[in-house]
C-alpha cells in the first residue's frame, strides 16, 4: 500500500472532524457524524484499493453498478390557485401522508404560468393549471409531465364588458383592447371565440394581465373586455360593473390538468398516487356538497357568500385520465398557438407524458 495516501486520508478525516465541530455554518454541519464517517471511511477505502491496484500494475477493468433505489421525498410541495383552495382548506393532504412521514407544503400562484415557471425551477413538485400553461411550458422547455386531467368547466370562464359597453357581438371584439393572462386557459378560450366568429388574432389587441391587475385595468375602463375564470369572472360580475358577452359553454373541452416534475413522479409514484386519490375524494364529495363548498371559500378568498355559491353552482368537477384522446386534443392546442406564432417552436405534447404503465399505477382510482 502507498503510506503516504493513507497518512493524508487521516489526516483529512481529522480535518473534516475538527470543520464540523468547529463551523456550525459549514454545510458539514448538517451532516449526521456518523454518516459522515461513514462516508469518509469508504472514500478512504476505495482509495487505498485504487492505490493498491495502481501499484500491483493490474490491467483488471472493474465495472460498478448502481443498485440504489430513489428515497421516497419527505415534502410535498403543492401549487396552488385560489379556484382550487379547498385541498389546503381541509387538510385532507396532510392527513393522508403523514403516517408516511410526509409533510405538505403550499404555494399560492395568481395563474398557471407562474406556477409552471416555479415547477420548472424546481421550487413546486405539483400543481394544476388550464389547458394552455403547460404548452407555453413544455415550448420553453420546462421540466415538467402530465398527471391527471381536470374536468372540463365551460360555464366557469367567460369575455366581460362594462355595463355601458358599445359591444354588443363578438364580431365588436375586432380591434378592442382585450385583458388575458397570457398563456392560461382563458387566452385559449380567446382564440377559439375569436375563430368561431370569424375574427383573426391579429385583428384585435391583447393585453396580458394578471388577473388581479386585469380586474383593475377593467373597472378603470382602460381595456374593452377581460377574459376570466372563477372565482374571479363571479366577483366581477356582482361588484365591477361587468357583463357577460359570452362564455365558454359549447366551447370549452378541456378543464385543465395536475402536472408535476417527472423526477418527482418517477421517484415518488405511490405520493403521487395518494394525492390524486385524495383529489378524487375531494371532487366527488364537492359535487354533492356545493353549498358546504361555497360557505368554506367564501371567507378564505374573502368573497361573498353569494358570489362563492353562484361560482360553485356552475363548476363542474372531477378529475380524468390522461389518455390518447385527450393527449390528441392537447397536441391540437399546441398545434393552433404555433399557427399563431404565441409559442416559438412546435412541440410534441407525448414527449412530456409518463409511460402507460406509469399512468395506469398513479391513476387507478380514477
């Protein structure tokens, strides 16, 4: 053996000893002593057996394998939007997977591209968004997959006008200012209105706006219109002046989807698959309970009563299966957006999809 390898191993260990008793902000501090020696004492064994070989001049090529299986995760992070705030309301996560050891932790997003920015950075492991964020995603290449699909809710999003408003058709859209979060289910809604009645998108002007700073922009008559969803498009209705021109009913096939980081769902199927199951639960219980529903968001988005039932009555809920169908439908959106230039490249929506097998485990209670 090289005495000089093994005496500057010990040394080194001594060292790093010494850092972590002595630096309590060095990252070393974190680690365990006794996984740190652990460590440390098969760094130094593998060493000395390189060592060895080097001296012993052996031509032998030795091949390792990494038999290791992925740690189940001790965090959930979930995305979340105001619409979908009664998973958080009643805690049925945390119930759910804490006897697994897994604690839940909840992040408000005002739409689903920011949402989809934060899962792509790595600071969410799951969240929902409309039809279109996860397209915008996918053609900036974030790292994300389809979980689950939400159902389709056509009467939940519509166009608003001033009370006063000169509009009266969507054919009085041509060349309107007209406010939409850019990339969220409501801007596909736009497109597809805007194509029904024969109006080209260059034809009108977009203003893409957050929906808090839409719903300003609107009751300071600086937009024509606004395309919203609930619960907002019910708040504005009964307290920013606003109309109905149309909605997405006959319209609307899509509801959105539960998207996650692949690594996270590839490491951590059976959370996954206890998330969705909770979600189930939650949707079949909501559709028989909509004024229970509406009483336990009223005062967490702190709207009123009312406008929570009149948001709630309308919904329609339930969670789907990601299958080839609604893959195809979803490849005919991104499809549309490359026609109109709003993404840069196209894309093949099956690329950010799990394998069938993967599908079928996750979902089995859908």
């Amino acid at each position: 053996m090289n005495k000089l390898i093994f005496y500057r191993l010990q040394i080194n260990f001594k060292r790093m000893r010494i850092l972590r008793v002595s630096n309590k902000n060095n990252i070393l501090s974190f680690i365990p002593i006794p996984f740190a020696r652990a460590f440390i004492i098969s760094l130094c064994l593998s060493l000395l057996f390189a060592a060895c070989t080097a001296n012993n001049a052996s031509n032998t090529t030795t091949v390792s394998a990494n038999n290791s299986t992925p740690t189940q995760a001790s965090v959930f992070r979930f995305g979340y939007q105001k619409s979908a705030i009664l998973l958080k309301t009643k805690g049925l996560l945390e119930k759910r997977l804490q006897p697994e050891g897994v604690s839940v932790e909840w992040i408000e997003f005002p739409a689903g591209p920011q949402l989809l920015e934060a899962m792509n950075v790595g600071s969410i492991d799951f969240g929902h968004t409309g039809e279109l964020p996860p397209i915008f995603a996918q053609a900036a290449g974030a790292d994300i997959t389809y979980v689950a699909g939400i159902a389709p809710n056509p009467a939940g999003s519509a166009v608003l006008i001033p009370q006063n408003s000169s509009i009266k058709t969507i054919t009085d859209l041509k060349g309107k200012k007209i406010a939409v979060q850019k990339g969220s289910s409501a801007h596909y809604l736009l497109v597809q209105i805007l194509e029904k009645a024969g109006i080209k998108y260059s034809e009108i002007q977009p203003v893409f706006l957050p929906p808090a700073d839409a719903r300003a922009a609107f009751v300071k008559n600086s937009i024509d219109a606004w395309v919203i969803w609930d619960p907002f498009y019910a708040a504005a209705e009964k307290n920013a002046n606003a109309r109905v021109l149309i909605t997405g009913e006959g319209i609307t096939k899509q509801g959105g989807y539960y998207l996650a980081r692949r690594k996270y769902v590839t490491e951590n199927q059976e959370i996954v698959k206890a998330v969705i199951e909770e979600i189930k639960n939650l949707e079949d219980w909501s559709d028989k309970h909509r004024d229970e529903v509406a009483a336990t968001l009223a005062p967490v988005l702190n709207i009123d009563l009312d406008t929570m039932k009149k948001a709630t009555a309308r919904k329609q809920f339930g969670v789907v299966k990601i299958n080839e169908n609604l893959i195809a439908t979803q490849q005919k959106v991104a499809d549309k957006f490359y026609e109109l230039k709003l993404i840069p490249k196209q894309i093949d929506v099956k690329k950010v999809t799990l394998t069938p097998e993967q599908y079928a485990n996750i979902s089995q209670k859908i």
